[in-house]
C-alpha cells in the first residue's frame, strides 16, 4: 500500500476529507520521526513499539569476494510487532 492508498483508507474509515487525513498521517510520521531522533520510544498499545538501538562498527566481508570492509558505528531503527497485529496477520 502506497501513501496515496493508506491516506484514501484513512479518509473513508473515520469520515474526514482526504487532505484532513494527510495532514494527521505527515503529523503522525514526523512526530513519530522526532521522537526517534531523540531516541526515544513509541508504543502503539496492540500495534508495535518503535525504538532506536546502536549498531557498533565492525569489519565485515563482501560476499564473493576476499575483501574487507570497515563498517562505522550507527543508530538504527527497530519495531517490536505488538500481539493483536501479530494475531491478526496470522489469522488471515
């Protein structure tokens, strides 16, 4: 599903205009975003938790060759699916 498609979903289930849903979607992923930023984390209660954790730096090798690679330490991003997501994917 497309942004496009996920605002026009959004729209018809609560009963607002396309642009109002487009707004609270960019609000929602930005305000999501910052958050992140600030490595802080976000729980959807039934949905998942989004969090941040820190990757160290390490050498690692590039498959199918002989040659080494130095990889720099980063932030990344996780998500923890939450048990009524997880229930619902696994009962369709």
């Amino acid at each position: 599903m497309k942004k496009a498609q996920l605002i026009q979903e959004v729209a018809t289930k609560a009963g607002v205009s396309k642009q109002d849903a487009e707004k609270v979607i960019n609000a929602t992923i930005s305000t999501v975003t910052e958050a992140l930023s600030q490595k802080k984390t976000v729980s959807f209660i039934g949905f998942g938790t989004f969090s941040t954790a820190e990757r160290a730096a390490r050498t690692t090798r590039v498959p199918g060759t002989d040659r080494t690679v130095d990889v720099e330490a980063t932030t990344v991003v996780k998500f923890k699916v939450g048990k009524n997501l997880k229930e619902s994917v696994a009962n369709k």
